[in-house]
C-alpha cells in the first residue's frame, strides 16, 4: 500500500530548457513487445519546474511527483545526477 508522501521519482534527459523556471525530461524505458517478444524503446516527455534555472539540455536529472504547478508541470527537478559536457 502507498503511504502518504511517497511520490513517484524518474530519471531522465534534459531535451528542452528554453521556459524560465521549467525543463522538459525525457524518459526512456524498455518494454518487451508482447507478440515478437523484442524490447522497444518507450519515450514519454514531462515538463518539470527547475526553480534555479540550473538545468542545461542534456543533464541527467531526477524528477519527483508534484502538485499540479500549471497546466502542464507536474513534475519536479529534485536533482541533478550529471551535468552535460
């Protein structure tokens, strides 16, 4: 059973960090193909709210579940695992 405060986290790429305050992150994961039994690549994107403006395209951050920030972020920069080069 879920307790309360525990929030979903995901780890993801930086694809986008043109907004103030906000960075898109892709996910990828794989997922077995139910008929050829193959892994293929799911990507979903999430907009999330970086407060400092410290995230650059291509960090690998972590992203925790939020309330709902504006009509599209739900999603929050808890860290960044590593910067881009």
């Amino acid at each position: 059973m879920k307790e309360r405060g525990d929030r979903k986290k995901l780890v993801g790429t930086v694809v986008s960090d043109r907004m103030d305050k906000t960075v898109v992150v892709q996910i990828e994961r794989l997922v077995k193909h139910p008929i050829y039994m193959k892994y293929v690549r799911r990507r979903a994107k999430y907009a999330a709210h970086d407060n400092d403006n410290a995230c650059r395209v291509g960090d690998l951050v972590q992203i925790t579940e939020s309330r709902p920030l504006s009509r599209t972020k739900r999603w929050r920069v808890s860290q960044i695992i590593e910067k881009a080069v």
